[in-house]
C-alpha cells in the first residue's frame, strides 16, 4: 500500500509520481504496476547524491546535491530537490546546466524534523535529515 511522500517510478515509460494521498490501490502505469523508488542515504566512494543541508536564517535552508557538486549533463542530472519541514513540503525543479543547489524559507522558523530528498535520473532517489 502506498504511503504519503512515497516516490514510484514507473519501468515501462519513465513517469515518477510522489504520493499526496495514500489509499489501498495499487499504483499502476503502461498495465505494470509501479516502483517504490527507495530513498538512499549514503553514498560509495565515487557517486554524491547525498543531499547536504544547511541552515541559514531562521526557517531558511540551503540543500546542495553532494559534498562536491553532482554534474548536471543531460544524461546524469538531479531532477528536483525537496525540503520537508515540520511535514510541510517545498520542491525546487532543475534541469541540466542548473547548479545543483536550492534554498528554500519555511514557514516554520524553528522546524523540529527537516528532511532533504533529491532524485537524480540515473541513481535514483536520496534524502538526508537534521
């Protein structure tokens, strides 16, 4: 069963959803059903994927896309970068030659949980927390 802020991927065309609403339904796209894309959290020694965050001002953060910059060519690229705060959801969508890099200001300025999820075409889907 889906749950919410789940990732899938479907295996046939390509498209990525990311759950708003969990329900009991199997997720299904091109007649497969669709795949949870796990959020991986550290890296081997050659891939950056781990997203790093850092706090700036009160409710602010910034999340860079590895401890050295992920490339942004158009066959290895960081799609989207999220920031989940106090359960409250920011994305910033990239395409290649962006900087892999958002800021983003909250509106809660003293957030207790803060995660970053990043997704990258070829290797999938990381995050990091506070």
């Amino acid at each position: 069963m889906p749950k919410s802020l789940e990732v899938y991927k479907c295996d046939v065309c390509g498209n990525i959803i990311e759950v708003v609403n969990a329900s009991d339904g199997e997720l299904v796209c091109c007649g497969e059903p669709m795949t949870l894309q796990t959020e991986k959290t550290a890296d081997s020694s050659t891939e950056k994927h781990v997203p790093v965050i850092e706090k700036r001002a009160e409710g602010c953060y910034k999340v860079t896309v590895g401890s050295t910059l992920h490339p942004m060519k158009d066959e290895h690229y960081i799609q989207w970068i999220e920031l989940i705060a106090d359960g409250v959801s920011y994305t910033q969508f990239l395409k290649p030659g962006d900087e892999p890099v958002a800021e983003f200001c909250t509106k809660s300025l003293n957030a207790t949980t803060v995660t970053a999820r990043e997704y990258c075409n070829v290797h999938g889907h990381w995050k990091n927390s506070l």
